[in-house]
C-alpha cells in the first residue's frame, strides 16, 4: 500500500519543526519508542489537556493537525485500538 505523501503525519510535524524522535520524547517526557508508536499507528497518544498543548507548542501546530495526524496514523495500521 503506497503512503498518501499529502496526509498530515507525526512524523511531518516533528520533521517540520526539525526535532528528532529523542528530541521530541526528550521534550514530552516519553520513550523514544513511544514517539515512534504514535508515528506508525502502532499507539494513540493518551495526553492530558496540559500535555496536548505542550505537544502542540512544540509541534507549532493546532489541535486539528493533530487530531488529523492521530487519525492518519490510525488509517496506516487499521489494527490500532481506539
């Protein structure tokens, strides 16, 4: 299945603001594994109210690209548990 290069990603919002997977696990106090379980579809992020602003500050991004970025990672692996 080939990736839809214009769906909003995780990974695209980390990239966009030039942050790495340790730097941005670093910044919200998780696993670089978890980074990358939320990039691939294999984890939904489970934040609270003060940690989802600070990804969107870090991430310089609104809560739309976010909710956008979560369920385009769902789509990548339909197996995800909501």
């Amino acid at each position: 299945m080939e990736e839809n290069q214009d769906l909003l990603t995780f990974m695209k919002l980390r990239e966009r603001v030039g942050l790495t997977q340790r730097e941005l696990a670093q910044y919200m106090g998780v696993t670089v594994t978890t980074i990358s379980a939320w990039e691939n579809g294999r984890h939904e992020p489970k934040l609270t109210i003060q940690q989802m602003k600070r990804l969107m500050e870090i991430l310089d991004c609104s809560l739309e690209d976010l909710a956008e970025a979560v369920q385009n990672a769902n789509r990548k692996n339909p197996l995800t548990d909501s």
